[in-house]
C-alpha cells in the first residue's frame, strides 16, 4: 500500500517516533508499504520553522535528506493537484492540509493522518 504521511506524523516518524501510535509504527515498519512525503509538507516545514513554530524545529534540508535516505518517495505538486483544490470540500482551513488531501485524491494513495478534521475530507484518508 502507498501511504502519504501527513507533515505531523512524518515528523513524528522522522525525529519523535515514540510520539507515534502502535498501529501508525506498525504502517510505516510493515516493508510492504511503500512510504511518501509530500514536498508540501517540506514547504509547511520550511515556512513554520521561520514562524518559529517549537513544533516544526527541522531544518527541511536536513528532514529531505533523511527521508530519501531512508527510501521514503517524494510526491511533487503538480498543477493537477492545485487545479483540484477547486473541488473540495471547505471543512479545513490549512492549506498544507488541503493539498495533501487533494494529493492523496489524486495519486490514489492512503494519507496517514492524526488530524480529524484531515479524517472528514471523502477519499483514501486514516486517522491515527
């Protein structure tokens, strides 16, 4: 299975994994999935480190190698996917958020989530 991590639990998996549920560690260790990022959330890494953020303390650089070190694939924006913006839902505001939704929609990949109202958008989304 293709699962695109959300930018907390790619986080979390990247630096904190003990912040990590049993069944999220069980996903991301399981060698039959195959693990994305976006490069969305390297861009919501980016600009919330700037902010400031505690919670986004990584340099995107360093969080880009690491993940690619470790067989993770990168999942580019395409115009595909700003164009299908236009069609969702507005139940969040985020728009990180809302692209890795429209992502997820598009690829045809699972987006890994602890987000719930992320969990409310239709289509292939886990809450964990």
């Amino acid at each position: 299975m293709k699962l695109l991590l959300d930018t907390h639990v790619l986080l979390w998996a990247a630096g904190e994994p003990e912040r990590l549920s049993v069944e999220a560690r069980s996903l991301l260790e399981n060698p039959a999935n195959q693990l994305l990022f976006s490069a969305v959330s390297l861009w919501e890494v980016a600009i919330k480190n700037d902010l400031g953020r505690d919670d986004f303390k990584v340099d995107p650089r360093v969080l880009r190698r690491g993940l690619i070190d470790n067989d993770y694939a990168e999942v580019p924006v395409l115009g595909e996917h700003a164009l299908q913006i236009a069609a969702l839902p507005r139940i969040h505001r985020d728009p990180f958020d809302r692209m890795l939704v429209v992502q997820a929609q598009v690829e045809g990949v699972t987006l890994l989530t602890v987000d719930a109202r992320v969990a409310e958008y239709p289509g292939p989304i886990r809450l964990l």
